[in-house]
C-alpha cells in the first residue's frame, strides 16, 4: 500500500480531511478547557491522565465527555426554582 501525498488527493477528499481535523482540534480544545476548569473532584480519575487521553484522535476528548466528568447536582446553580 502507497501512501498518498497531498496533491494525489481529490478536492473533495482534501476539504473532508480539513473538515475532520478542524473538528478534532475544537473536540480536543473544548475537553482540555472543561478538564482545566473542573476540580480533581468533579473528574472521574486523574487529571492528568484525562489530560493525556483527550489528545488520542477522537477517541479521547468523547471518552473523557462521556465517562470523565462527573455529574453535577441536579437543581443545583441552574438559577431556576426546584420542580417537586
């Protein structure tokens, strides 16, 4: 298998690949932002294992969305009146 250089891409392919990883860095850079903004009690794990895993490919800043975070308290800062 060969690999391909940039210009054997077709346009199309060039503006998905550009696509794709704009849409990783700005995954990336909203995880690290949120981990950097957190306390080590509001994350599941280490800080910076979290750190370390948000910069594998999509993979990362999903998992760290998904199973990173822990949740905050429901009725508590939303601003609004608790529903009974």
């Amino acid at each position: 298998m060969t690999r391909k250089k940039w210009s054997d891409l077709k346009p199309g392919q060039r503006r998905g690949f550009v696509a794709a990883s704009l849409v990783e860095f700005a995954l990336a850079a909203a995880a690290w932002t949120d981990l950097a903004r957190r306390t080590p009690e509001q994350v599941r794990g280490r800080k910076p294992l979290w750190a370390a895993a948000i910069a594998v490919n999509f993979v990362g800043p999903i998992a760290y969305f998904c199973w990173g975070r822990v949740p905050a308290d429901r009725g508590h800062g939303s601003g609004g009146a608790d529903v009974v």
